[in-house]
C-alpha cells in the first residue's frame, strides 16, 4: 500500500516546482539564490514537520532567514576581528 500523506519533504519538492516559471524569468545567478531557499527549506524540512499545518514556503522563507541570520553573525564576527586587527595595528 502507498502512503496516503505526503511527506514535508515531498512538498518541498511540490512548492519548489510551481517556482519554476517564476525561477526561468530570473537572471542566472538570482536562480541559484532561488535554489538555496529550497535548499534551505530541505535541510530545516525536520523541524517543518514540527508546525501543525505547515506552509511549505512559510517554512523554506524562514529556514533562510536562519541561514543568512547565521552568515550576517558569522561576518560580524570575522569584521570584529579585522577591526581588532587594525586598531592594535594602530596603537602600535
């Protein structure tokens, strides 16, 4: 017997597909920024599982804001360092 639901995994890939019109019109490297946000959405898909009635775009829109909040942390933390760098470079 098949399944009867179909998977938050599966519905990504469902959500994904009725982007591709909007995907075609867009310039080739605006595609693969469209292409992370699914990919995003695939690799926050076990949490996704967690929302009562989830809305698969809901979902991939803040597994990506996850993402990019934790890349903005990541380049504070690195401009810190540079900043750090220059101004003891400064001082002495």
């Amino acid at each position: 017997m098949g399944r009867t639901a179909r998977t938050f995994r599966d519905s990504i890939s469902v959500e994904e597909s009725r982007w591709k019109g909007f995907r075609r019109v867009l310039k080739p490297n605006s595609r693969g920024v469209l292409d992370r946000v699914f990919d995003y959405a695939r690799e926050y898909a076990d949490a996704g599982t967690m929302i009562v009635t989830p809305r698969v775009m809901e979902v991939a829109l803040v597994s990506t804001v996850v993402e990019l909040l934790k890349e903005v942390d990541e380049l504070q933390k690195k401009l810190n360092e540079i900043e750090k760098g220059v101004q003891e470079k400064g001082a002495g």
